[in-house]
C-alpha cells in the first residue's frame, strides 16, 4: 500500500535544510506550497483535471481546491520572490517560475520517482553555486535523493503536499540564480509545458522516447 507520508516527509525536510542554511524566502515558498499541496490532498476535487477543469468549474460556479491552491501559490510567490524589490516584469517572472515549477512538479508526480528525479536533476547543478540559491539547490537536491527509494518503491508517495513544495523551492532557487534572461526563459518553458499538459500526456510522450523512457524507468519496480 502506498503511503502518503512522502509529502509531509518532503516538506519537513526542506524546511529544516531551508531554515538551517538561513534561507527564509525558500522556507516561505516550501511552506505555502505544502500547506496548500496537503489541503489539496485532503478537499481535493478529483473531477476537476488541469487548468481548463478548474477554470469550467468556475464557470459553473464552482471554487475547486485547485483553483484555491493555485490562487494562494500565486499570492505567496509574491511574498517569496526574489525580484520583489525590482521591476514588475521581473516580478511577474519570479511568480511563474515558483507558482508555476510547483504546478509542474505536480503534473510530473504520475510515476513513481519522475518529479523527484526532474527535480533532483535541475537543483543538482546550482547546488555548488555561492549564496541562498546554492544552499537551496543543495536541501532540495539532498531531500529529493533521499526520499527517491522510497517513491521508486512504491512505499510514499509525495501527492500534492511534496511534490508542490519540491517544486515551489525549485522555481524560487531558479529565480534566484539566473540571470534575467535565462530566467525568463526558464519561465517560458514553465509556461509551455504546463499548457502542452492540457493537450498532451507527459507519460505518452517519454514512454515514446527510448532516452527518456530509460530515465523515467530506472530504479522502478517491474511493472
């Protein structure tokens, strides 16, 4: 049976890796997106799929808890983003990259260890880097190494609690570390992959891919 402990799991880790290196912005994104993420969990609207579900539900009248979260991911992206005291194009580009990684860490948590590698595999790079954005890419890389066997086994899984969270900190370290250009870039592709999903299966398209199937099934049960 699978536990859902993976989540709260993955949001006590980089909360203490967070607070411990002395990064409070990461610790405000971590903490949003996992409460948010577990309130989902919990009141989640399971007929409601993706942004045009959420958004027809609205038009029915209807506020699913997935409106709620992106809506709350938004506000508390604000508050963490490191481009706050600047322009507001900047501003905004920090908002997708956080609000916006963490919605896409979730789309990518449908096999067991996919979100965590992706993740592991972006932050990894910018761990050796100097400052907050190092510190951060290191506890994310760290929490998401040591939570993978147990994902890859089937034990935990992360839901929306974890895989927000883990997300969430990984867009705030890529705002932060980049430079404006590759950073609104980054966002770019956030942005395109998060509609491409509206239209697109992630797992058609990687199990289509021999590279990228092999990456997605390493370290899997057989199915």
């Amino acid at each position: 049976m699978i536990d859902l402990a993976g989540g709260p799991g993955a949001a006590a880790g980089l909360l203490v890796g967070l607070a411990s290196a002395r990064v409070p912005a990461g610790v405000l994104a971590a903490s949003a997106a996992a409460g948010l993420g577990l309130y989902d969990d919990l009141a989640g609207h399971t007929h409601a799929r993706g942004l045009r579900g959420h958004a027809a539900a609205l038009r029915r009248g209807v506020v699913t808890s997935g409106m709620v979260k992106m809506l709350g991911l938004a506000i508390s992206s604000i508050a963490a983003a490191p481009s706050r005291p600047r322009r507001a194009r900047a501003l905004l580009t920090d908002v997708v990259l956080i609000a916006g990684t963490a919605n896409l860490a979730n789309l990518l948590d449908l096999r067991p260890g996919r979100a965590l590698k992706m993740a592991a595999a972006v932050a990894a790079p910018m761990a050796t880097g100097p400052g907050q954005p190092g510190d951060a890419a290191a506890v994310t890389t760290g929490v998401c190494l040591a939570l993978l066997p147990a994902d890859l086994g089937e034990h935990d899984m992360l839901g929306d609690c974890g895989a927000n969270a883990v997300g969430a900190v990984l867009g705030w370290t890529l705002a932060a570390r980049l430079g404006p250009r590759s950073r609104f870039a980054a966002a770019g592709t956030v942005v395109g992959l998060t509609l491409a999903s509206e239209r697109v299966s992630f797992t058609r398209v990687i199990e289509n891919h021999p590279a990228l199937a092999a990456v997605d099934r390493w370290g899997r049960r057989p199915s």
